[in-house]
C-alpha cells in the first residue's frame, strides 16, 4: 500500500495544516481544485465557511488541526467508486500516522 500503488501516484499532495498539539482534528476527503491551484489545504469560501462555523461552535479556528483523508484530489469524475476506495485506503496509514502523533481528543469528518 501506499503512494505507489495509488491511482493518483502522480498527482500534486496537498500538506497536512494547523496546530500540531491540536486537541480538535477535522479530516475533510480530499483536495478541491482552488486548494491544489494554491497548493494548501482549505482556502477561500471553505476556509471562510469554516471559521465561521468554528467561530458559532466555540471553537479556536487556529487550534485545530486540518487534513484530508486523501493528500491528492479525488475527481469522481475520473475515478470509479472502487478507485476512490482505493486511493483512500492507500492513504490511510498517512492519516492514521498523523493521528497517532498529535492524539487529538475529537475527531470530525467531513465529506
């Protein structure tokens, strides 16, 4: 498993962000076109949106940390269910490793 068994092997990896002692991790699915373009994760209406929500729940926007559970894009366009599932099951040890170190106490997932 990994990145080289990974249909999207080729494609651009959008890095992990935010507090490394996050107590608060939200795992979004994968990079949208915007973020790829500018090559970080959650930028524009999503960033906004989401610090806005974060903001109504109580929550310190900068003290979570944020990840995808795939580093690359999934288009559904391209890309079959069972590659999909693929892509994320390759990436799940990144995921898992990123967890095991930061030990957050919530975990939220989008998408």
């Amino acid at each position: 498993m990994g990145c080289k068994d990974c249909a999207l092997k080729n494609e651009q990896e959008i890095a992990y962000r935010g507090n490394p002692d996050a107590e608060v991790v939200f795992i979004f699915e994968s990079a949208g076109h915007k973020e790829i373009e500018h090559g970080k994760m959650l930028i524009g209406k999503s960033l906004d949106y989401t610090v806005k929500e974060c903001n109504r729940a109580g929550l310190d926007f900068n003290s979570l940390f944020l990840m995808n559970a795939a580093r690359c894009r999934i288009d559904k366009e391209q890309l079959t269910d069972a590659q999909q599932g693929e892509v994320l099951k390759n990436c799940r040890p990144n995921v898992e490793a990123a967890l095991s170190e930061i030990k957050p106490k919530l975990i939220v997932c989008f998408g």
